[in-house]
C-alpha cells in the first residue's frame, strides 16, 4: 500500500512538473514603437527581466508598432488567448468595464502623486484590475502616460480659438465629450492612422502627451500646442485569462512583481521624459505652446462629475477613488 501511494504520489509531482518543464514563450502585442518612447523602453524591460529572472523558463516576445492590429484588434485575442499580454490604453478598456472610465474623468488627478497614490491602490491593484476576469482578461499593472493636452497644425492664441479645430480623439464616451465640454470637435480615430491625418489635413490636431512632438516626431507637422492638461491616460498591461495555464504558479508570481516595479518606475520617467522632450521640441522644432487656465477649464466638468457619481456602472469606482484622493 505504501509503495502503490509513493508511486501515485511521484507520478502526480511528474505530471505536475512536465506541464511546465519547456520554456513558455509568451506573445506581447503593443502599438508602441520599440524606440523613442517610455513605454517601448518599459515593455523591452519587461521582458528582458522575465527571462532573467525566470531563468529562461518563460520568454516574451513582443510585436511592436500595432503588427498584430489596433488595441481594440489584438485585445480580442487577448480575450481568446491567441495572444497573452498587451499595453490597452484605459480608454479603449471604458467600452468593456465601465468602471475604468472613471480614471480618464479629467481633471481628476491634480499632481502626480495623486495618481500614483490612486494607481498603486488596492482598490485599483485588486478590485478593479479583476473586474474583466469573466472577458477572459485582466490587467496587472500599468505604464504611466502622463497627462495630455492638445496638439495642433493650426495656430491658437486662446482657447476661444480652439473649436475651430478638428482634433483626433480616442474612440471613448469619456474621451470624446471631455474634449466637447472644452470645445473641441473630437474625431475618433486609431491612435496608427493619426500622423497620416494630420499630414493629410483630415484633422488639425489631437489630445495627446506633449511630448509626442519630441518623442513621436509630430513636430514635423505640427507646431502648436495647448496645454489644457485634463486627462491623465494610463496604458494598462493586461493579461489573457488562459495566460496562467502556461507559466507555473511562482513564475506567475514573478511576472507580476515586475509589472509592479515597472509601474511605479514609469510615473518618473514620464515625468522626466515630458519635460525634457517638450523643451527639444521647443528648440529644434519651433514649437509654440499656449497655456491656459485649467481651473476655469475644472469648473466647466462639475456636472459631467455627477453622471460618474449617479451611474450604476461607475458609481462604486467613483467613491473609491474620490475616497483615495481624500
């Protein structure tokens, strides 16, 4: 009887270990570049560190610059597990749990470290990053993307000036009628299909980071910004649900801590970076910025608060966040 429950017992050990004896190699799907941005130099570390510190036992191979489709494309095989991790901008996850249209309430973080604070919650770490786990996802961490304003082909010289405009926005109910209450003619468009639009003419401008006139060249076609600063975008790192079955249970574990320490690490290079990449395109781009009054511009969203605050599907996040904030 003994020998037959040893047996029984080893065989279980083997099986177990055999799943995941050969090296995983996980597939990596972001619309980012691999250069010039925080978030292809996050990614690349990302996945560097896996494989130091996994010993090889899981690699990720990362396909940049939208190879493998838009966000809204490649989260679909996320979902399925054709795909295991990806860089899925908050905007585009508002349409799945509406619960993250809350972070891109604008206005709502006032410093960074508000954000971080917010960003690195158990709230925000637990609750809301499991909330997509029946879409066959979740996120597990994020990379910071700093706060956006506008960029424009076409001079501004106040912001009376600026309905004139037709401004790409990102395809988000959140997005498109903030843009709106400031004044804005939004335009929904994939984040690959902007820099052709703007050299085309089809719209004069778009609600990014400022520093994408340094870091992603649209200084060449456009000169002007506005800095209205009202959202803070996060990039959130997500993972299929079938990932796990791929990785042991301690290598998993180790994916996350990385994430973590990459998360909190991208609030400061961004901040850095924005500063920086602003003043070269300053300088060698004869960019011309216009800064606004942002607390006139807060005063116009007081009741676009209170559809968050009185909406089923946002009123939990909206109370836990506000709370963090207090």
């Amino acid at each position: 009887m003994f020998k037959k429950i040893l047996l029984t017992t080893t065989l279980s050990i083997l099986t177990a270990t055999s799943t995941f004896a050969s090296a995983a190699t996980l597939r990596f799907a972001t619309n980012t570049p691999p250069d010039g941005t925080i978030s292809g130099q996050l990614i690349k570390e990302f996945a560097d560190r896996v494989g130091k510190e996994t010993d090889k036992r899981v690699r990720v191979r990362v396909f940049w610059s939208g190879s493998l489709g838009s966000q809204q494309e490649y989260l679909q095989q996320i979902q399925t597990g054709i795909i295991d991790f990806g860089l899925v901008g908050s905007a585009t996850l508002e349409n799945i749990e509406p619960a993250y249209s809350v972070l891109n309430m604008p206005y709502l973080f006032e410093t960074v470290e508000d954000y971080r604070k917010v960003m690195n919650s158990d709230y925000v770490q637990n609750k809301l990053y499991s909330s997509t786990e029946e879409s066959g996802f979740e996120s597990f961490g994020y990379i910071s993307n700093g706060f956006r304003s506008i960029i424009s082909t076409k001079p501004v010289n106040s912001l009376d000036e600026i309905g004139k405009l037709k401004i790409r926005s990102m395809d988000s109910k959140t997005f498109i009628q903030s843009l709106k209450i400031i004044g804005v003619n939004p335009i929904p468009m994939n984040f690959g299909d902007v820099y052709p639009a703007m050299q085309q003419g089809i719209v004069d401008g778009a609600d990014m980071n400022l520093s994408a006139f340094w870091d992603s060249n649209y200084g060449e076609i456009a000169t002007y910004g506005i800095r209205t600063e009202h959202v803070r975008l996060t990039d959130l790192i997500v993972m299929s649900e079938r990932m796990k079955k791929k990785v042991s249970p301690e290598d998993l574990v180790i994916i996350r801590n990385i994430m973590k320490d990459i998360s909190d690490k991208s609030i400061d290079l961004v901040k850095e970076d924005q500063t920086k990449s602003v003043k070269l395109a300053e300088e060698k781009f004869d960019v011309k910025i216009l800064d606004v009054d942002k607390h006139e511009l807060k005063k116009k969203f007081a009741d676009f608060y209170k559809t968050f605050e009185q909406n089923p599907d946002t009123a939990e996040a909206y109370s836990e966040i506000m709370a963090i904030l207090k």
